[in-house]
C-alpha cells in the first residue's frame, strides 16, 4: 500500500470513536457512529465486501474453526458482534448484540468422490453464489464458508466473507492475521516485509526546488480535472476487459488467480529500477494489452483506480496498537492512473510498460491529487450527504476500466485452527467494473487474484496473457529476449 502527507490522512482517514454505552429500552446496548468512509461503502448506491481464500495443506476439521472464531476474532474489534442500524436521518450506527457462531459458519456439501479438479469448478461457483449474496442486516456482517473438499491446489478451502465496513485491508487482515499462528512455531509472532514509503526530499538548489513545485502545482491541477471529470460525465471505452454493461455489479461473476514468484519480480525490479509495485503494474498493463490483441480488441484509453491505504503505517500492526494509533477502519482513498497505451503490442520491448508505470507513479507523487480530492468529498457530504458520496465513488468506479489493490502478508507460511495455510488471496466484490485485481504476497509468492465479469471476460486466457506478459519482461530483463 501506497502512503501518504500527514494532510492526506487527516482529510480523509476515519475518525477512531470508542463504543459508548448508551441507554436504550430497557438495557444498555453499545452504540456508536458509522465513520464517513465505512458510510460510502455502505449504501444504496454502493455495497463492497470482502472475501479472503484461504488454501489448507491438510483437510480440515471445522470444529477447530469454531474454536478460532470465538476465542480470537470476536474479541478482535466490537465491530464483528454488531450489527447497522439507522437513525430517521438515515445515520448507520453499530449496535452490539448476542453472536451465535452457527448463524455466521457455513459447510456446503457436495457428492463424494469426484476429481480436485471437479472440487475446484464447485469451489469457484460457489464462490460465485456467496460473492452475490447480500449480508442480512440482523447479523453481524461476516460469514465463514468452509469447503471441506480437495481441490487442485489445497486439502480444503476457509472462506472469510466480510463486508467492507468493517474496516479496509489493512484493518481486516490485520484482525484475521491476530487469529493465526505461525506453523514453525506458533509462540513466534508473524513478521511481515517493510512496506515502502515515499519520502520526500527537500531539494537545495533553489531552481530545482522552484521547478518541482510549479510542476507540482501542474500536476494537481490536471489531476484533480481528470479525475472529477473521470467520475462525472468522461468514461472508458470499452474494451476486452470493459463491458460497459448497467447494474453491473449485479451481474455473476467469475474468479481467477495467477501465482508469481517474488524473487523473480525482485530480480526484474533489480535489473531495471523502481519498485515491486512498478514491476507489478507493468506485468498487469502489458498483460492487458496482450489480452485486447488476442481477443481482436483495438487500443483503448484504459485506467485504472489504484486503491491506496491513507495512514503512514509501515506494515502490519497489531490490533493493540491499530486501536492505539487510532488506524482502525477505512483508512482508504484512491488514485486514477491512465494505462499506457501502445501499439504493436507483439513487437514492443516489454520493459516499457514497467518504466512508464514507474513514470506515471512518480508524476502522481508529486501532487495533491488526493488531498484535494478528500476535500471535494468531505464538502459533497456536508452539502448533498453521504448518498450523494456514494453515488461519486460509485461513478467513479463504473467509468473506470479496473480497480488495482494490493496488501503484504507474513513471510513464514501461518496456520488456521492448525491447519496450516498453503496460500491466500482475496478479492473485493460489488465494484461496478467487469474487472477487479488485487494483489497479496505471501511466502515468497505473489498471488494476483481476479474478479471478472462472467461470459464477458475469458478468465484462462487472461492468466495465460498475464502469464506470458511476465515470462517477456523477465526474459528481456535478465538479456534472455531470446529465449521467448
């Protein structure tokens, strides 16, 4: 996750509020305020949730899942045994009540017998099933699907579906990472890779100083115009990867991962510069373009939201000391980054897409894109409500090609109720867009996990273009062109 200005947090990061107790009826219930973020991603017009795989080595045994859940998660954060209310402004409040674990655990069942590969078809359509499932508003909004069947990759699968107003990535992870152990020695706390942060230096020549700001000043101004007009009247076109399609996040939806290594991308961010990310997002766009050629599609103007975390935390931290830094919540905000177009796709040196991303990064970084637009929306809010913020983000994401995410997970392979974890990923569902990426890493991999638009999106053959896309720019990083 990107980070951002001490200004950038404080325009846009969520209030932290204790649960007070309050008197209500005949007991007391605890009550307190939805923030402004978790509001937007909570309303008529926009609904996010989250649903996090995670792959067991062993076959499981649910009864250890029940154990996790009301021993470690519940105490985690008030916010799992409550439930949203509103008041007759329309105001969501969280109200604790009594959690029954059964209500929340679910085991599907299916015949026995059949190949993984057979598992793996049931795995991902009832993927498909829960991602479209909208929470019940008497309970606590989360769900724990557990698939006892061997698929390709794993024994069994733990299916975490929470929605997004419960907090963002790295709250949610954070509340999940504090429930397992590491499998070589669960006394040992998890260790996570130090997340990058920009830091920013003061020049000492005075023209370059002068320099960088007016091309700053530049910079936010053809920013913020871009974006606002990206999220009110410009969209995309469409494209391989855009239907276009109304009601969008109503329609079914597929699911995808591609795996990659980790060292394999460092030796690429090594030989050519820039960062993980920059490699990353180069491998995605070249891997898009790829996609568009082969399904016929000519080139689009294509962007993409990149989804950023707006608190300065340097990885994980404990739920200790996210309640103590007040970094509990939806702590999100979001960037629009054009996706470089190019032609002769076949024929191009693939590298540039990773330089071009890294530019494009770069360029944003020196702007106040972000925190101008948090302005924009805390004054749409006041003026028109937080319907009407919904209504902008939501916008926002339907005229946008796809949505980019990503979070950093432990380096040691970690256990659920004993059952160690082979790998994890998750994906976002309920965006407007007929594809959503988000990116994890784990164990010296890098799990690219994709939600798709279904009969819109050919899921194999994008892996199979990602896939490809990375095989070209590490062959013509380590000088092996021709090798491809």
């Amino acid at each position: 996750m990107a980070s951002h200005t001490n200004e950038t947090q404080n325009s846009l990061s969520e209030p932290m509020s204790s649960f007070e107790e309050q008197e209500q009826g005949e007991g007391k219930k605890y009550i307190v305020p939805l923030s402004p973020n978790s509001q937007y991603l909570h309303s008529k017009a926009l609904s996010l949730g989250v649903i996090i795989v995670f792959e067991s080595e062993i076959p499981i045994n649910d009864s250890k899942q029940f154990e996790v859940l009301r021993e470690l998660l519940l105490p985690v954060n008030p916010r799992f045994s409550s439930i949203l209310v509103r008041d007759e402004k329309g105001v969501q409040y969280w109200k604790k009540v009594e959690v029954n674990l059964k209500d929340h655990v679910k085991v599907p069942r299916f015949p026995e017998g059949l190949t993984p590969s057979t598992y793996e078809a049931h795995l991902h359509k009832y993927l498909g099933q829960i991602a479209m499932e909208p929470f019940e508003d008497e309970k606590p909004l989360w769900e724990v699907h557990i698939f006892k069947y061997p698929t390709v990759d794993a024994s069994g699968t733990v299916l975490f579906k929470l929605h997004h107003a419960l907090g963002d990535g790295f709250s949610l992870m954070g509340a999940l990472f504090s429930c397992l152990k590491r499998a070589d020695d669960p006394t040992l706390p998890l260790t996570f890779p130090p997340a990058s942060k920009f830091k920013f230096k003061r020049e000492k020549n005075v023209w370059k100083r002068v320099s960088k700001a007016v091309a700053g000043i530049w910079n936010t101004s053809y920013d913020v115009s871009q974006s606002v007009l990206k999220s009110t009247v410009v969209e995309d076109g469409r494209s391989g990867i855009r239907s276009g399609h109304e009601g969008i996040e109503s329609l079914p939806v597929a699911f995808a991962r591609v795996v990659l290594s980790l060292e394999r991308i460092r030796e690429v961010k090594i030989k050519v510069g820039g960062t993980v990310n920059d490699v990353v997002s180069g491998v995605m766009f070249y891997g898009i373009h790829l996609y568009n050629k082969r399904m016929g599609q000519t080139s689009q103007h294509m962007t993409s939201l990149v989804l950023l975390n707006s608190k300065m935390i340097n990885g994980y931290q404990s739920i200790q000391e996210m309640l103590e830094t007040r970094s509990w919540g939806n702590n999100f905000t979001f960037i629009q980054v054009s996706i470089p177009s190019c032609e002769n796709v076949d024929e191009v040196n693939p590298l540039i897409f990773i330089s071009k991303a890294s530019a494009i990064i770069k360029k944003k970084r020196n702007s106040l894109e972000v925190f101008i637009i948090g302005i924009l929306l805390k004054t749409l809010r006041k003026i028109r409500g937080y319907e009407a913020v919904s209504r902008y983000i939501y916008e926002t994401l339907q005229n946008t090609t796809l949505t980019i995410t990503n979070l950093i997970g432990p380096k040691e392979k970690i256990q659920i109720g004993n059952h160690p974890v082979k790998n994890f990923y998750f994906f976002v569902t309920g965006a407007p867009q007929s594809l959503g990426t988000m990116v994890v890493s784990y164990m010296g991999k890098l799990t690219i996990a994709l939600i798709l638009e279904e009969g819109f999106v050919d899921s194999q053959l994008l892996v199979s273009c990602i896939n490809d896309a990375f095989e070209r720019i590490y062959q013509v990083a380590m000088g092996r062109a021709g090798v491809v």
